[in-house]
C-alpha cells in the first residue's frame, strides 16, 4: 500500500531548536560545579572546553582531593594567621580543573563563575587557554584581578562577560521538576 506523503513534501520534518546556546549552557555546567563547593562563603565552578564544544574538565573550590577536609578551617577571618584561614588550604575552581585534566588545555575556551584570580591566571595562560568567559567580575577593583586582565592581555587570552536570563533558570527549573514528576 502507497504511504501518505507529507504534503509539503518533507516526511517527519520538524523545525528544532535547543533553548540553549553553547555559552548558556556550559556556564550553567559551571554553575552546577560550584553548587558541589563545601565552602561556606564562595562557591566557583569552571568547565573547559575544547573548539568542538566538547568539556575537558571541570573544578569547583575545595579541599585538596584526599586529604581529611574536617581538619582544615573553613573560616574566611583574615585577622587570624593564615595557618587557620580557609585561603591556606583551598584549591580554587579552575586550578582543581587545569590539575585533574589529563592532556593539553591549549586552545581551549574556560567557562567560570567569577573571574579568575592572579594565580590561576597564571595556570590558565600556561596552559595557553584561549579564551574566558566569565559571568560575575565582582573583584574587578582588587589588585589581583587587574594582574589577571594583565597576564591575559599579555598572553593574548580573550575574555567576556556574559549573563544568563532570569527566564532560562526559571525554565531549566520547571524542567528539571517537572522531569522529577515523570518517574
Ligand atoms: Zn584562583
């Protein structure tokens, strides 16, 4: 029997689309990073990315990897020796990422939360990362920061805000709920 042709002439053709771009959707894959970080004053996440938009690695802010976290402070109180500030023994975002990837980061594109401090500017640049995208810069008035816009200006490294809409959390959450529902 003769099948029924799609009057336009395109059988099972549906225009589709995802409700994410590249850029939205891996600095979501960086902020669900940071949503693992036990640190209780500043979360970071970061994810990197090959030119094919396939990930790399991925880092948020912790403890060491291995070692007993509960023996190490966790409280950001600078009045007291750096021995028992949380800033002796963290390992930032993209540090954890550059030093769990297996391989060469060279021309790769990181997704961070916040921008990257000095010293993992200086990782970043030695890996010859090729660009950074950012989505809070809220540091960008501190010395450190100014040395990062330094080391990548020098290291010809891009880097560019982006924001995400109040409407894709919104959706990704309803999406994700309603996901829960189907089980
Ligand atoms: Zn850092």
């Amino acid at each position: 029997m003769e099948k029924m042709q799609n009057p336009t002439g395109q059988i099972n053709f549906i225009p589709v689309a995802s409700k994410l771009n590249w850029d939205e959707y891996f600095m979501l894959q960086a902020m669900l990073a940071s949503y693992r970080s036990k640190d209780p004053s500043t979360k970071v996440g970061c994810v990197f990315v090959d030119k094919y938009n396939h990930q790399l690695t991925m880092g948020y802010n912790g403890a060491i990897a291995g070692i007993d976290e509960s023996q190490m402070p966790w409280g950001n109180d600078k009045t007291v020796d750096l021995e028992f500030q949380k800033y002796g023994y963290v390992i930032h975002s993209e540090a954890n990422a550059i030093s769990h990837r297996q391989g060469s980061l060279e021309g790769s594109k990181g997704y961070v939360t916040l921008f990257p401090c000095n010293e993992c500017a200086k990782l970043i640049a030695a890996q010859r990362v090729s660009e950074i995208i950012y989505l809070s810069d809220k540091y960008r008035d501190t010395p450190e920061i100014r040395i990062s816009k330094k080391i990548f200006d020098l290291s010809g490294i891009k880097y560019r805000q982006m924001s995400l809409s109040k409407e894709i959390t919104e959706d990704l959450c309803a999406y994700l709920n309603s996901m829960l529902k189907d089980l």
